[in-house]
C-alpha cells in the first residue's frame, strides 16, 4: 500500500462509490454521514428510486438527530407503463442533487441509488461527472448502488465493489426491522 502513495493531501472533499450485488451500500453511506455528522459536518442524503411513502428506521432516526434524507422515487417496480414517471422523478431528484452539491452549504451529500438512473441513461454520466468536478472543493459525495458505471469508477477516489456471499433472502427470510428497514 505504501508504495501506491505518492504524496499526502491533508484535506480533500473525496468521491465515494458503493457498488456490487452485496447487502451493506447504503447502510455503509448512512454510517459516513453519522460519522460526519458527529465531526460537526453539514450532511444530506438524496434518495432516487425509493419511494416517499416508505419509511425505515433510517428515516426516523435522521428525523429526530436533524440530518435531512430526501426522498423521491416510485419505489423499484420497473413496470413498462411507469418508465416516464420513474425518469421524471429520477431527473427532478438529480436537479434537487445539483442545486445542494452547488449550495456550498454541505460537507458531506450521499446520492443514494444514482446508478440505477445512470444505467437507464435517465441522466448522462458525464454531466455527473461534470458537476462533480465543479463542486466545493471540500464536499464529499458518496454515491451508491448496484452496477456503477466505468467512467464514474474512474473518477471517483474511492470505491468498494461489495460482493454478495449470501443473502437470507434466498433462505426464505423477509426483510427484517432494525437490518432492511
Ligand atoms: P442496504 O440498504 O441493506 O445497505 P444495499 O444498499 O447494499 O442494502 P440495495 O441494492 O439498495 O442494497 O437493496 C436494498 C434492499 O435489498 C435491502 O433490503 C437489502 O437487504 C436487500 N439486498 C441487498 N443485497 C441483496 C442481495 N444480494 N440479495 C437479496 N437482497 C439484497
Ligand atoms: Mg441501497
């Protein structure tokens, strides 16, 4: 490891992906932006695909301790006749995530799911790219979700691919309060 270090930078707002098929992307982004949260940090989590009338232990906690999670979405059932309205909201969610990145107002901005709009095509990976680039210089964006694209590995500083060894799912176990939600 020592030897892939070039230098050292004290500070640096950082890109974080989350990918693979492994349970634990969103919840490791949820435990970052305790974590920040804990050092004082301005932190937001934006939330594509799920749905605002599904709410999980995740959603009351930051509730009550005052960290906002935006959610916006029409909830991971991909039937034909709901595309546009999947898109628009994934694009509208992407508006809200470009104007909070812009805001200088944040040190930490979780972008939960991203990947699925990006391969759908919804929103083009080089105009995230680009508004990454011209974020404040000390804003973190932690982006997560299954099959992120080449491109946005390449420029990210950070990413962890989290295989899947097993699930209970497949063992006939529902999604458990307190693990899933
Ligand atoms: P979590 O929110 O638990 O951190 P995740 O963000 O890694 O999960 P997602 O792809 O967002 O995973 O899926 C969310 C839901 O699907 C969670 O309820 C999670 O338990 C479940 N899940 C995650 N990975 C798997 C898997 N490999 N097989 C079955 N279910 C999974
Ligand atoms: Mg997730």
């Amino acid at each position: 490891m020592g030897a892939n270090r070039p230098g050292t930078v004290a500070a640096k707002g950082l890109v974080i992906v989350n990918t693979g098929n492994g349970k634990g992307k969103t919840t490791a982004a949820l435990g970052s932006m305790l974590r920040a949260w804990g050092n004082d940090m301005k932190v937001v989590m934006l939330q594509f695909l799920k749905s605002a009338d599904k709410e999980s232990g995740e959603h009351r906690a930051t509730r009550r301790i005052g960290i906002e999670i935006v959610q916006c979405g029409a909830g991971f059932v991909f039937d034909p006749a709901s595309q546009n309205l999947h898109r628009t909201l994934a694009e509208s969610q992407w508006c809200e995530a470009q104007r909070r990145i812009h805001s200088d107002k944040y040190d930490v901005v979780v972008l939960d799911e991203l990947t699925f709009p990006l391969q759908f095509g919804w929103i083009p990976v080089t105009e995230v790219i680009g508004i990454l680039k011209r974020r404040p210089e000390r804003l973190h964006v932690i982006i997560t979700g299954r099959g992120a694209p080449k491109q946005l590995i390449d420029f990210a500083d950070t990413v962890v691919d989290i295989i899947n060894i097993k699930h209970h799912y497949y063992q006939g176990v529902e999604p458990q309060p307190g693990i899933e939600r």
